[in-house]
C-alpha cells in the first residue's frame, strides 16, 4: 500500500511539472546560436547585446555561433555548447524551435529558449513577442501620414501577427486608406525586398513598412532617396533618417533575454511558450519624427497606455 501511494505521489508531481518551473540550477554558461550574423545591426546584434548583457549581470563565459542555419550544424554547435559546460542555449529565431524540441531530449542538462515558436519539452522555452498591437500603432502613424492615401507593407511571411496589426489600425486611423501588402518569403533577401519596394513606390504608396529585420535598412535608404517616409522595424531606426522614419516598431530583444535569464537563474523559467508585450517592457513604439505632429502624438501614447492597462486596442474601446 505505501509503496503504491508513492507512486502515485510521484505521478502527480511528473504531472504537475508540466509549463512550471523545472530547474534549480543556476547559469553556468550561456550560449547563443544565430542564423546570419550578429553584425546586422537589428536582430541579430540585439540578441548579440543581450548575451553580453547576462555576461556582465551573471559573470559567467558566453559563446556565440553564426551562420547557424540547418539541424546538423545547430546539433553539431549544441553538442559543442555541451563540452564547454553550457546550460542554458538561445536559439536566435523561430527556426530554432523545431530543433530543440528534437534535440533537448538528449540533452536534459541544458535549458533551449527559442523565439516565436512552439516549445514542447520540458526543458524547452519559446519567448513569443505578442506584435499584433505594434503593427496596430505602426499602422495608425502610417496612414495619419499618408498624402496619397496609400501605404505598404513589405512583410516576410504571411504569419507574422504584425501584418494584420498594421493592415487594422491603419484602417482604423483612415477608413479610405488603402493597404498594399506585399511578402518578400526570406528575413534577409535584399535584393527582392528592393525589387517589391520600386513596385509599391511606383503605385503610389508613400509610406512603408518593411517588416523584415534582415531588408529594412537597405528599404529605408532607398525610400529616402524617394523622400517617402516608412516605419521602422525591430530597432528603434530614428538614426537612419528622422525626416524619413516617422517612428519605429521596436521589439527589446537584449531586455526579454536578461527576463528569460533571470528566471532561469531563480529556477522560474517555465517550460512552453511564453508570450510578452508592451506591457512587459519588451515592445515599445521608437522615437517619433518632428513630421509626426504632437496632436496625434499625444492621442497615439493615451491609445498605447489604455493598451498597456487593459489590453484593449483602440478599435476594441466602446
């Protein structure tokens, strides 16, 4: 009898276990795998940051690797993570997800954090940024400073929640406006990200957003030859250009690492997936542009507060 009570405790405390804390372990070593570069001055070097960031606030040795972009290269890196006697591994991007749900079986030692993906095990964590809401914000700015009623979105796949957040709010702002979405199919293509935004230029729209973290510096330089005006995207981009970047939608990467870092260390970073936004202090709108009149400023931060307290958008307030 005691022993058939025993199991069934144990069972009830595996059962449990499922989405809570799973680990009392501390940092040891950190590592970081990238699918491009850390180098590109938007995604990728604020992950960067935010590794360097749980460095300085844990003193503890970080690895990185780029170019990070198939199963066996990220299976060969981990196992090498391992040898260093690393315990907690970001994968750097949505694609990663996949990989740690097959691979953190074998390796129930270290901790897998991914980005907007599905985490299946228990010693895997996605952290999804909630974006419907900065493309919702992003889409106002837009169509309040549409001259030819006509802006464009230069999105990477159709999934990404801030495509429909921009389209809504957009035509929340102006219900005669029209939204022109366009989808490149690679974070990174440059060369087709230009090729779309001559087309979309051509056909008149005067503001974009390219919501690619990979094309958006080269897409914001080429509409300001145009002097067209675009939103930025994941980096606060006011620096390229305050006449051309009205504001940014802006996705504090190194902040939500230092937030998955901490919880780790105090053994309370759950297992699933995660979800943060504005009100996390991960997702915020950047620097506005002196062309953006202080009228709608104003009106566009009381929307983004109601959204922090109540989760209500602007189109969903009575």
């Amino acid at each position: 009898m005691l022993q058939r009570l025993s199991l069934i405790f144990l069972c009830l405390l595996l059962l449990g276990g499922c989405g809570q804390p799973l680990s009392t372990e501390k940092i040891e070593k950190v590592g970081l795998l990238v699918p491009e570069t850390i180098n590109d001055q938007t995604w990728g070097t604020k992950g960067y940051n935010g590794l360097l960031k749980i460095q300085s606030n844990y003193d503890v040795n970080v690895y990185y690797k780029e170019s990070m972009n198939s199963e066996l290269i990220v299976a060969q890196a981990v196992k090498e993570f391992e040898e260093k006697g690393v315990n907690f591994i970001f994968g750097h991007g949505s694609e990663y997800t996949e990989y740690f749900n097959r691979l953190s079986k074998d390796y129930p030692h270290i901790h897998f954090v991914s980005f907007n993906g599905d985490a299946r095990n228990k010693n895997t964590t996605s952290l999804n940024f909630e974006s419907y809401a900065m493309g919702f914000f992003g889409g106002m700015v837009a169509a309040h400073m549409s001259r030819s009623n006509k802006v464009a979105i230069l999105a990477a796949y159709e999934w990404q929640p801030e495509v429909e957040g921009f389209y809504e709010g957009a035509i929340f702002e102006n219900k005669d406006i029209e939204v022109d979405i366009q989808y490149i199919g690679h974070w990174d293509d440059d060369e087709k990200a230009l090729q779309v935004l001559d087309n979309v230029l051509d056909s008149g729209a005067d503001v974009v957003y390219p919501a690619g973290d990979g094309y958006n510096v080269p897409v914001i330089e080429k509409v300001k030859e145009r002097g067209l005006y675009v939103i930025g995207y994941i980096s606060d981009q006011a620096d390229l250009g305050k006449s051309t970047v009205l504001t940014s939608t802006v996705q504090h990467v190194d902040v939500l690492y230092e937030l998955a870092a901490e919880r780790f260390n105090e053994g309370k970073l759950e297992s699933g997936n995660l979800s943060f936004d504005f009100k996390d202090g991960v997702i915020s709108m950047g620097k506005f542009s002196p062309k953006v009149d202080e009228k709608f400023r104003t009106t566009l931060e009381k929307y983004i507060n109601t959204y922090e307290k109540s989760g209500k958008l602007p189109n969903e307030i009575e």
